[in-house]
C-alpha cells in the first residue's frame, strides 16, 4: 500500500517535470545566471572607483572614473576622483590639471582643494599649498582636522625652508678635554616625524 502510493507520487512528479517549461531556454535566452540584482540597476563609476581607491587598486580606480566621467559627465565629483588617483599613482602634474579643473566647476568643493594641497606639497610648493590649505580649511570652516594638520605641516615647511638648513642635521656637543681644550663630540641623531 505504502509502496504504491510512493510509486503514484514518483509518477505524478515525472509527468508534471515533462509538461513544465523549465531548465535553458531553446531560443536564445540569456546563458547566464541570474545576478543578484534586478536589471538595469548596475553601480556606478563613481562608486566602483572610490571602492577601488579603499582597496588600494589605485589605477583600477582611475579607470572607473573615467568609466564614470563617460556616462555621468566631467562633474566635479568625477574631475576631483580622477585628480586624487592620480595623485596617489604620482602623477602630480596630472592630479594637479584635474584638480584644478574641479575647482574651476565649483569653487566651494572642499576635498578638491584639500586634494590640490596636497599635490602642490608634493611638488615641492609648500607656499602655494599653504594658501591652498587655507582656502580648504575657510571652506571647510575648520571642521576637518586632516585639512588643519595639512596646513600646519605646509606652513612648517615653509618656515623650515627659510633657513635652508641640511637634511642630515646631527646634534653637537662640546666636551671640555683639558685646561682650555673642548672636543666635538657628535650626538645622536634624534628621529624627526
């Protein structure tokens, strides 16, 4: 009794399997299978960049902002995305152009400033990162400390390069050897930031 009603189910589930339409389709369809997402939903350039700029994929990041700038626009989100890979690919002439096309779209973009900054720092323009940095900062009204201590360390930089003095600095000492003789004992070197 048991095994015929087992037998019964087993059939009925065959002739349902070959009466349904499942399994790929014959003409055509999409090989494929199904994302996760519905379609027409994909994630932008933009976001894919700064996702890849997180990972440290700083050259895949470039391309989905160029991806972005193609389908979004040169906004200035995409001109100071590009602007920052560049400047952590090295880049600086470039991330520099890119930048300042960002702030030619919106003067008041705070992070396209704070970016530029910190190109022209690298470039070895420690005067005209500071007033960079200071715009940023104005702009910023002082909420970021990252754009406080940028310009702390380029005003540093200017006063230090004032006095041009040599990069490998040893601290002296003078040591008295005898009646009237000193000796210059060299110190050891103190480890700078």
């Amino acid at each position: 009794m048991i095994l015929g009603r087992a037998l019964a189910l087993a059939a009925t589930c065959l002739l349902a399997a070959c009466q349904s339409t499942g399994g790929l389709p014959l003409g055509g369809g999409d090989p494929y299978a199904p994302s996760g997402r519905g379609r027409g939903e994909a994630v932008d350039g933009l976001t894919v960049g700064h996702r890849l700029m997180e990972a440290g994929e700083y050259d895949l990041a470039l391309r989905a902002y160029y991806r972005a700038a193609g389908t979004m626009g040169a906004t200035v989100d995409v001109l100071s995305a590009i602007g920052s890979a560049n400047l952590r690919l090295g880049r600086l002439g470039q991330a520099e152009a890119m930048l300042r096309r960002a702030i030619d779209e919106d003067e008041r973009f705070v992070p396209a400033w704070n970016n530029l900054g910190v190109a022209l720092m690298e470039m070895g323009e420690p005067a005209e990162a500071s007033r960079v940095f200071r715009t940023a900062y104005a702009l910023d009204s002082g909420e970021s400390d990252a754009i406080r201590e940028n310009l702390r360390l380029a005003l540093a930089q200017i006063e230090n390069t004032a006095y041009d003095e040599p990069k490998d600095i040893t601290n002296y000492k003078l040591v008295r050897r005898g009646y009237g003789e000193y000796l210059l004992l060299g110190a050891p070197e103190v480890e700078q930031l």
